[in-house]
C-alpha cells in the first residue's frame, strides 16, 4: 500500500511540476498588471523542445551529453524521495541523503555548463558551485534542527511528526528554522534573489548560463529538472510550514486534495509576490544572504535546545 | 581458515619483501626490467601483507574497540633478540597494515608503468631504496608493540620519505624537502619527548601496559604526542610542508605519502588514544584539539577549491581529509568524555571507513594525476583542458574518484560522513553548551565538504573540460589502460565500498550487527538505509530517463561550433580553474589573503592617460604570514643575542665554567 | 490589467502581411501548432528603432507572453529567429552562425523595411544585403519600424496562416 501510495505520490508531483512554474508565472504577470501566458506554457514548451533537433559544440564531451541524465534523475530522486502530496512514511529518504544528490546534480549541471567552452558556460558554473557549496552548511543545519526536534530522519517522517503538534506553540523558534530553508529552497530552485530565471542577460544569469549550450531534448531535461526541484522543494516546505491534512495521514481524501491544491496556490503565489518585490542581489554580496540563512538556522537549532 | 602462524608468516614476509626489492633495484640503474620486477616483488609483498591482515581481520571476532581481552598476534616470538610481544597485531593494527598493503599493491603496480616514462628525471635505484625503507618504515610502525620500536620505525619512514620528496633534485623539490624535514623532525622530538613523558622513561614498556595519563607530567607527554602526529599529519599550523612536499615527490611517491604515511600518522594518534588515554583525555585538551583540526578541515578544503596547480590542490585536499579524520577521533574521545559509548562507537566505525576510503580515492587520484602530466607536461590546471574528449574512459575515471573524494554518493565517503553526521545531529540534544560545540563542529564539517566538492569540482573541470588551454594539453597523445589500470581499480573499490558498506562493517566489526548496520542496511540511533538501494535507484532512474529519451526523441544531434556570440572563440576566452575558483577566493579573503598589484606607467609624455599596466597577483597563506615569519624572526632574534656568549674572551668562558661547577654543586647537594 | 484579451488581437485584417514559403505550414505544425515558442531576436546592423519596438513587446500593454512566445537568449533555444536590419558585412558571420546553431524546425522572420529591402543602405559598402541573402526567410513584417501591434499580427499571421481560410 505504501509503495502505491509513494508511486502515486511521485507520478503526481512529476505532472504537476510545470503546472507549478506555470502559476507562479502567471501569478507574476498579474502582480505585474500583464495577461501572461496560460498556466499549461510549459507544458507546450517542453513538448516543443522535445520535437527540435539538437545542436551540439564541438569542443564538447561525454560529460555534455551526460550530465542532463544525471541532473533530471537526481531531480527524479529527489521527487521520489520528499513527499509532497502524500505524506507517506516508509518510502522516504534520508535528508542528509536529499542534500547530497541535490549537490550532485549540481555538480554535474556544473560540469556540463563548463564543457561547452563558451566563457558564459564557465561563469554560471562558478556561481552555480559557490552557491552550492555555500547552502550546504545551512541546509545541514536545518535538517540538524528538524532531526533534533522531531527525532526522525526522513522527509516524510519529519512532516508526519510536526503534525501532531502545533508547531508555533510547542516548537516557536522552528519559525527560524523555516526562514532559513525558505532562502535555501529560493537558491537551489534558482529564482531571486539568488538567481533570476527570466534574464536574458548573461552576466546576470547563473542556472541559466549554464544551459545556453544545451537545446531540444537536452534543454527539456535540464528545464523540466529545475521545475522538479524548485516544485519539490518549496511543497515540502509548506508542508512543513502547514503540516495538516495530508493526503494519506488520516485526512479524508476530500480535504486533503483541497488543501494540497491550496498549498500549491499559496506557495506559488507568495513566489511570484517576492519576485516581484525584490531585486536579484548582487553575486558578490551573496555572502551576506547565506550568512543569514546559516545564522536563522543556528538560531532555530540553539533555540531548540534551550526550550 | 588461515593459522595464526600462517599469518604471521605472511605479515612478516609483507614486511622483507620490500626490503629484498629495494636491494634488488639498487642494482638496475634505470633499466626498465629491474623496474618491473622490483615492481612484481613489491606486488607480491603487498598483496601477501594484504592478505594476512584480512584474513586476522575477517576470520576472527573483535570487539569494536581495544580491550584487555583482545586476542593479540605476537610476531615477536620469530626473532629472538626481541622481548614478547614488541611486534604484534591486532584490531587497530590489522586494519591499518590492510591500508597500507593495499596501497602499496596499487602503488607499486602502477609505477611498473609509470616510472619507465619519467626514466628521464629520476634515478631509479634511488626511488627503489627509499621507496622500500619507506614502506618498511610505515609496515614496522604499525605492528610495533612498544614505544621505542615505533619511534625507530617512525623515523624510517620519515627519512625515507625526504629522499622521495628531493627525487627530482629540482631547487624547488630541495626546498619542499628541507621544509618537510625540519616539520618532521620537529614532530619526531615532540614524540619521544611525549613517549618519554607518558611511558615515564621506560620507552621498551608494552603499549598496554603504559600507566594511565595522571599528573601533569603525563597530560604534558600527551599534548606532545598529538602534536607529533598533527605534524606529520598536516593539522594546521603544522600544515605548511604538506602542499610543498607532496606534489615535488614523483607521484607514485605522492600517492603513498599522501595515501598510506598521512594514515600511519592516523594510526599513531588512535594508538595513543586508545592505549596512553584510553580515552579519556582532559575537556580542554578534547576542545583544543577539536579546534584545531576542524580549523584545518575548512582551510585545507578552501586552498584546494583556490589552488590551480593540480597535485598542490591534491595535497591540500589531503590536509582537509586529515583534519576531518583527525576530528572524528577528536569526536569519538569528546563521547567517551560525555558519557556517550554508543556514539563514540559509531563515528570510530565512521573514522575507520574514511580512512580507508581516503587511501583508496587519494593514492587513486595522485596515480591518475601522475598519469595526466606525463602527457600534459605542465601541472598547471590553467593550462590543461579538452582532454574528455580525448581520453573518455580516463576522464570518467578521474570523475568516479573526484566523486569519492567530494563525498558524493555512492561513494564510501559518502557513507563515512553520514555515519558521522547523524550521529553528532542525533547527539545535539543531550544538552545546551555540548549542542552549541556539536552543533558548531557539524557546521563547519558541512562548509568544509563543501568546499571539497567545489574543489574536486574545479579540478576535474580545469583539466578535462572545454577546449585546450595550451599547445601541450591540444597535442596529447593516447594514454594506456596499462597506466591507469590501478586507478581504476582503486576508484572502483572506493565506489564499492560505499555500495557493498554493511557487508564489509559485517566482516570487520560482527559485533555491531543490528547496531550499525542490518541486512544491506546502514544505522545509526534508530535511522537506516541502504546503500545499495541508493546506488539501484539512481542507475534505475538514468535508465528510465535513457529509456524515455530513446523512445520519444529519435533525431541525431548535429554538431556545430560553440556560440561565440559573432565573434570567434579562442581557448583563451574561456574559464580556466583560476577563474572558476574567484568567488571562494573572494569570499573567504580573510583566509586567501589574495594580493593583487595593478602597476600603471604611462609611456607617453603628452598625454598621461595613455599607460601601460601590468597585474600580479599572488596569494599568501595565513600560517607562513602569521605563525612562521613571526616565529622565525623571533628566534632569529634570540639567537642573535645568544650569539654574543660566543664573545671570545677566555676569561668569560672561564668564568661560566665555573659558575655552572657552583650551580651543580648546590642543586647535587 | 492593461493588456486586451488574446481574441481581440487574433481579429483583425491581414492585408498587409506577407508570408512567403510553402513550408512554414509544416513547421508550425511541428511545433505544435506554435503555441509555446520562443523568439532569439538578432540584430543585424539596425538602428535599434526595431529593437526599441521589440522591447517594448514584453511590456504590459503589448504583452506578447500571452500568446506564448517569448524571448530567449541563446539561439540554441531559440525557434524563431527575428532578425533586423540591412546585414552589414561585420555581422554577416554572426547571422550566419546563429541561424547554424539554432535547431531545426526554425522559422526565420525579417522585421522592419532594412531587413527585407535593405533599406536607404541597399547597395552600400558596408551592407551585405537584406536579410534573404544571408539565411532563408520564413516570414516578412514590413514597417520602418513596425509597431508592436504590427510585430504581433505578423508573428501570429507567419504561425497562424496554416489555419487562417483567408490566405490560402
């Protein structure tokens, strides 16, 4: 049952990703008084990408053509292993296992952006690296937080367990703990004030610049893995934020499918409204940003301590 | 299976075999089949060594640590002129006489191949004798029972492993080599000084039978054995020698000093450890400790993502390894302090996993290194590149052991650190101050792996990726299987590691069955997975996406040249490592300490905007600016005055003879 | 909302539009009817007045996202190539090149007087020719500069006209 529960699960979240950037960026049009495109573009976008031919450097290797399989099945992974419409229990991975595929995707996005011996390719992998290696001590110190308070390891475990308690009243300095992930899924889903995905500026760009080389399949890979991941990342997160009514955990299948279609209305929502309110910071004053997610996340994890 | 006497026949013979081959190729000159057999013997020997400390290690049941009941192997009892037991085996030993053997076994068959082509800048004879004093050395300290035979074998190896560092008797290598010496030297004098004091001056005593650290004198005796092995080590501020010396040595040197000597320093720490302190060293020494090697962990791991030249940038990522492996002993004696056996159990079981990881991923890469600059002739990432295209299986070995050595899955490494993690998370709530330090020492573990993905991340990219960077890296010819046959095999044992992990703890440690492992599954404090389940997900998830990607896209690529946005690219337009790495550079200044000097003249005398401009940039490093000069000019200093007994008036010296004659006499009487 | 809805925009007369080349049905038509597509524009030596319209194209009034185009940076992502201006002989390579490197099915659209005539500069030194000289051309959209109105009409006619009755 929960092998069925998780498939479904994973199949859903799969599906429902472009969905996903398609609301934020219809939600962003309207904060910006345009029309916008229909919510199902990115859909109709891939399915385009998918017929184009591919056109391909000659400098580049067999780490070009490989890295796409390694990003989008890291993406996959990753998918599979953080619940986000069921919260299902036994299937789950392990979060420090979560961050290192996130890493490793990375890495090989890194890699693939580099071999195309275009000058742009090599700038976004540098940021891309430093960006990466620069979430890793907050997002270990938040899985840290979360592992402290409910004692469990695993994505769906950890919801499950918030659940049962009103977190602001038994956990209030989790509040931290989650501010600090909501930077980090901002940087590992690519969108501002990390990154802005809407560029066509190179020198701004840093997930973009990577995949200037790639086209046709290639690109639909690497675009539909980034939706995956963001998608993924930021449901979990209001899953964590709001951890009620579930699908799977006891809920009625009726409410859990309106809340689930409200979390994934709000999240989208509360990104296009950030989007619109910010500005993309500055890649060198980046440590600041990640200065304060690490410190918001020591925070919440020294907090628990205490109370 | 095996008798314990056949064991110890092997072990000996693992410990005369080098030795034979040494003498053997002393007689070679550079005569490539002297090189082979030598190579064939050093072989045999190690993969006899490597059998007989698997066979003590597998086929018997130890407990996780060292106990008074613990079967010891006594090797001793075949020469005579040694008191019982000076030479023995067991848990602590077996395993590491395992690293090492299997170290040599990959390091000696790759230099069959590798030194014939550099026949032109090292003497043969030369590396042969120090090479096989080296491994005796290292084989000696690791089944050394009393301290006086450790520091015997100890300073073997360091000698030998001076005349490796100067093999290419290049300034540079001359200069790298009299830095390594005066490092080691001063680690030496801290042991036996540290032996001396802990042993309370009976150095031929037993290991086990050493009193427990009581008084002053002996907490005294161990700060100096721990800094003794942080010295050979690498642990900062001791580290300076390590990125000079590793990279001068020839690489199937390197891959053995940094591979195999940095464990044996490893080895000495955990002995002192478990017998001197029986772990339970003073708070103060603990956190001390704890600082220092977290320190180097995030500093090796930062000059290796800002370092362009490949094999420093190995070394330094060497010097990261060591303080996270030299943390996580900090770790296991921070638990017993705190009460915590479980714990500490656990990251022991993490420490031994890395350990042996590190050889296997560090010697890998410096071997495939040493294979790379063969052909490439510089070792300047800056000026590598292309060479993916050039040498597919090569390169995707080279990335399978940048992934061992970034701690990415499936890698062993990956599995070490976990272990580690989640024990120190899980650890976190026992209390405010210990989750404030644990939750600070887990911080500053995950910015140094980090910086270790950047750097292996860097490396691989600045030497294969994108275009040629330089005429020697476009004109590269082909490279052997034969060459870099024992890389690969070390990569794929690293990566094996990782996946088959339960099933290799399960033989080692049997006692911790449903404790740390269980079936094909990891555990710790109540959390499990399984690595092979990891590593079948992912090859299924590439699959289902090759899979899907066959059936709905059928059209060949086209290939074109890369778009240069109008204008034609050189290979000078793109990203080199140096480049890659600005961000860390710029980010962590504090610690790069990166000078950049742009020099303006202007050349015409009309008109002064018209300038010529010229840019150094230099990086220096915080312990030669802030620790060594200071230091030097200090004793500088004090000599200097001491210099002036030296007056060459007699009546002076007179006069201090007899002032030293009445101070004795009072003191005596 | 500023911005009309999308039908007001597909009604309108098609007078004044060309579109040339029988197989710009069939590329639509692999494209999925051209309804998420993604414009690489290029500037071949103009003067920028027909850059100044495309920009504006992407603001609130105009909106061209609505329809699902939108303008991409590279031309490996690219699926329409919007080109302006006479091609000077400095950027002839860079045309070229970039209509290389796009991935078929592409669809070629000259937008602006300069690119489909060559302009005042036909015939000069510096100019190659108008933009069909250089890379084939799909599409036409006359104007010095056409408006934004008149750069979506004719966008939409080029993807539209397999299906438009009108213009057989």
């Amino acid at each position: 049952m929960n092998m069925l529960i998780s498939t479904v699960s994973t199949v859903l979240m799969l599906a429902l990703a472009p969905l996903f950037i398609g609301c934020v960026r219809k939600f962003k049009a309207w904060l910006g008084n345009r029309r916008g495109a229909p919510v199902i573009t990115p859909y109709r976008s891939l399915a385009t990408l998918l017929r184009k031919e591919m056109t391909i450097s000659e400098h580049a290797s067999w780490v070009f053509r490989a890295a796409p399989y390694v990003v989008l099945s890291v993406a996959v992974l990753v998918a599979i292993f953080v619940p986000t419409v069921f919260a299902s229990g036994s299937a789950t991975g392990n979060l420090f296992l979560v961050s290192a595929l996130l890493m490793v995707g990375a890495g090989a996005l890194v890699m693939g952006g580099m071999d195309a011996a275009s000058a742009f390719g090599g700038m976004g992998s540098s940021r891309e690296m430093t960006i990466a290696m620069l979430t890793e001590p907050c997002l270990i110190v938040v899985i840290a937080a979360l592992g402290s308070v409910t004692g469990l390891w695993n994505a769906g475990g950890v919801v499950q367990t918030l659940a049962s308690a009103p977190w602001w009243f038994v956990h209030p300095f989790l509040v931290f703990t989650f501010a600090a992930f909501a930077m980090i899924v901002l940087a590992e889903g690519a969108r501002y004030p990390v990154d802005n995905p809407t560029t066509h500026l190179e020198l701004t760009m840093v997930h973009e610049a990577m995949v200037l080389e790639y086209s046709g399949p290639y690109l639909a890979m690497l675009e539909y893995a980034s939706m995956l991941k963001f998608a993924v990342l930021a449901l979990w997160a209001a899953n964590l934020v709001v951890p009620y009514g579930i699908l799977g955990a006891g809920a009625p299948l009726l409410s859990g499918v309106v809340v689930f279609v409200a979390k994934f209305i709000v999240v989208a929502f509360l990104t296009a409204l950030l989007e619109s309110m910010v500005a993309k910071m500055r890649f060198y004053r980046l440590q600041e940003y990640f200065t304060t997610a690490y410190l918001l996340a020591f925070f919440g994890l020294i907090l628990s301590l205490i109370f | 299976m095996l008798s314990q006497n056949a064991i110890a026949y092997l072990i000996i013979i693992a410990l005369g075999l080098p030795l034979v081959a040494g003498i053997f190729g002393l007689f070679g000159k550079n005569s490539k089949a002297f090189n082979t057999a030598v190579g064939i013997m050093n072989m045999l020997g190690a993969a006899l060594g490597a059998c007989g400390a698997g066979a003590f290690l597998f086929l018997q049941d130890r407990g996780l640590f060292l106990s008074s009941s613990a079967p010891l192997l006594d090797l001793a009892r075949f020469f005579p002129f040694l008191p019982s037991h000076a030479l023995s085996v067991d848990m602590l030993s077996a395993y590491f006489l395992l690293i090492v053997n299997v170290g040599f076994f990959l390091v000696s068959w790759f230099s069959i191949f590798y030194l014939p082509r550099e026949s032109d800048r090292y003497r043969f004879p030369w590396l042969h004798i120090a090479t096989a004093l080296f491994v005796f050395g290292m084989q000696l300290t690791v089944v050394s029972g009393t301290p006086l035979i450790f520091l015997f074998a100890w300073e073997i190896m360091s000698f030998a492993a001076y005349f490796l560092v100067i093999a290419d008797r290049s300034a540079e290598s001359v200069k790298a080599g009299f830095s390594y010496a005066i490092m080691t030297q001063l680690g030496a004098a801290c042991l036996i000084a540290g032996f001396a004091l802990v042993s309370r001056g009976n150095m031929n005593a037993l290991f086990l039978e050493l009193p427990p650290v009581a008084g002053a004198a002996a907490v005294a005796g161990l700060i100096l054995l721990i800094i003794g092995f942080a010295a050979k080590a690498g642990i900062f501020p001791f580290h300076e020698w390590l990125p000079a010396a590793h990279p001068q040595a020839p690489s199937s040197s390197s891959a053995l000093m940094s591979g195999v000597m940095l464990k044996v320093a490893l080895y000495g720490l955990l002995r002192v450890f478990e017998t001197v302190a029986h772990f339970t060293l003073p708070l103060p020494v603990i956190f001390g400790f704890l600082a220092l090697t977290l320190f180097t962990a995030f500093y090796g791991a930062l000059m290796a993502a800002v370092e362009s030249d490949l094999k420093r940038a190995l070394a330094w990522s060497s010097v990261e390894n060591m303080g996270i492996m030299f943390s996580m002993a900090g770790m296991v004696a921070l638990f017993f302090a705190l009460g915590g056996n479980g714990a500490a159990g656990a990251v022991w079981i993490a420490l031994l996993v890395f350990a042996f990881c590190h050889m296997l991923f560090k010697s890998g890469l410096f071997m495939a290194s040493g294979a790379l600059i063969s052909e490439t002739h510089t070792r300047d990432l800056d000026l590598m590149g292309g060479l993916a295209k050039k040498w597919p299986v090569f390169s995707g070995m080279f990335l399978a052991l940048c992934l061992c050595a970034a701690a990415l899955p499936p890698a062993g490494t990956f599995y070490s650190e976990w272990i580690f993690m989640t024990t120190v998370a899980s650890s976190i709530g026992a209390g405010a101050i210990i989750g404030l330090i644990l939750t600070i020492v887990i911080s500053v573990f995950a910015l140094a792996a980090g910086l270790a993905a950047f750097a292996m991340v860097k490396i691989f990219a600045g030497a294969f990726l994108a275009k040629p960077r330089s005429d020697h890296a476009a004109h590269v010819g082909g490279l052997p299987l034969a060459l870099y046959a024992s890389p690969a095999v070390a990569g794929v044992l690293c990566v094996a590691l990782g996946i088959f992990l339960p099933y290799f703890l399960r033989g080692v440690f049997p006692s911790a069955e449903g404790v740390m492992f269980s079936g094909s599954a990891l555990m710790v404090g109540g959390t499990s997975f399984s690595p092979l389940t990891v590593v079948l997900s992912l090859m299924a998830a590439v699959a289902g996406v090759w899979i899907l990607r066959s059936v709905f896209v059928s059209r060949r690529p086209r290939t074109t040249d890369t778009w240069d946005c109008g204008a034609p690219l050189t290979s000078r337009m793109e990203y080199t490592a140096t480049a890659f790495a600005a961000p860390p550079r710029f980010f962590f200044h504090i610690f790069t300490l990166p000078l950049k000097k742009i020099i303006s003249q202007p050349v015409s005398a009309d008109n002064r905007w018209i300038v010529q401009k010229k840019l150094e940039h230099e990086s220096r490093t915080i312990a030669e600016a802030f620790i060594y000069r200071p230091v030097a000019r200090a004793i500088d200093g004090i000599a200097g005055r001491v210099k002036r007994l030296q007056s060459g008036v007699v009546q002076f010296y007179l006069a201090l003879i007899f002032v030293a004659l009445v101070v004795t006499l009072i003191v005596a009487l | 909302m500023i911005t009309e809805s999308p039908s007001k925009i597909r009604d309108f007369n098609l007078e004044n539009f060309e579109t040339i080349g029988g197989n710009i049905k069939k590329l639509v038509d692999e494209l999925y009817g051209g309804r998420a597509l993604r414009i690489r524009h290029i500037d071949a030596g103009s003067t920028n007045a027909e850059e100044l319209e495309l920009t504006a194209l992407g603001n609130p009034y105009y909106d061209i996202e609505r329809f699902g185009l939108s303008f991409t940076a590279s031309p490996r992502h690219a699926d329409i190539l919007t080109v302006s201006g006479p091609v000077t002989r400095n950027m002839e390579r860079a045309l070229k090149t970039a209509y290389e490197m796009t991935p078929s099915p592409k669809i070629v659209v000259a937008v602006g007087d300069a690119a489909i005539t060559g302009g005042i500069w036909n015939g000069s030194y510096a100019v190659v020719g108008p933009v069909e000289a250089v890379v084939p051309v799909d599409a036409k959209i006359p104007g010095d500069p056409p408006s934004p109105t008149a750069i979506m009409k004719g966008l939409l006619t080029a993807l539209e006209a397999s299906k438009d009755k009108k213009h057989a």
